[in-house]
C-alpha cells in the first residue's frame, strides 16, 4: 500500500483541503467592552449519489459566511487527484479560533486573493 487506501478508486496519496477566513464580530471577543456569545455553525450535505451534488456551509450568528460545493475542488490529474466530492464517511470539521485581526489587514488579504 503506498499511503493511500485501496477501496475507493477516488483515494489518491495527495488529497486536497479547503480552508476559508471570516471575519468575526469584535464583540465576539471576550476583552471587548461588551463582549456578547455568537454562534458559529456549519450544514454539512453529504454527496450521498456521488455526483457532485454535496455541500458544505459555515456560519457566524446565522449568517452564511462560506459554501463549499464539490466543484470547488476539481480534479488535478497533473499530480493524480479526482474529483473531490462532500464524503458521506466520517471526517473532521475544524473551526480554529484566532487573535482579532484588524479589518485592514484582512481587506489587504483579500484583495490579494482576488487578484491570484
């Protein structure tokens, strides 16, 4: 076995992840003045039929912040990864919590992202 599974034809060595930035209400953090709880979720929609069909949202206070769909990762068959779909096995969903960043520095990412 060369580091990948054999049961499913779509497991390669490589893999891919997707990761996303949001920003956060400044009164979600506790050092605020008035720091209140918000809420961070996500809707995970398996691609039972295997067709692209799966989705992945994340949201702050409700708010839809970012959707993942299967066609957001293609496949690369230049370094031999398919088409990734939303699995219907178990995984992990990780929401990392960070120090405040101020909104500049996330305008400045962001136009950077939309020039790449």
């Amino acid at each position: 076995m060369s580091g990948h599974c054999s049961h499913d034809a779509r497991t390669q060595v490589y893999q891919e992840a997707v990761s996303a930035v949001s920003i956060i209400p400044p009164d979600a953090y506790e050092l605020n003045a008035a720091p209140r709880f918000v809420t961070f979720g996500f809707e995970y929609h398996p691609d039972w039929n295997g067709d692209g069909s799966g989705d992945i949202t994340w949201y702050i206070d409700g708010e839809r912040t970012w959707t993942v769909r299967s066609d957001s990762i293609p496949a690369r068959p230049d370094i031999g990864i398919s088409q990734r779909i939303i699995p219907t096995e178990p995984m992990s969903v990780s929401g990392a919590r960070a120090r405040a960043v101020p909104a500049a520095a996330l305008t400045r990412l962001a136009r950077s992202l939309r020039s790449s």
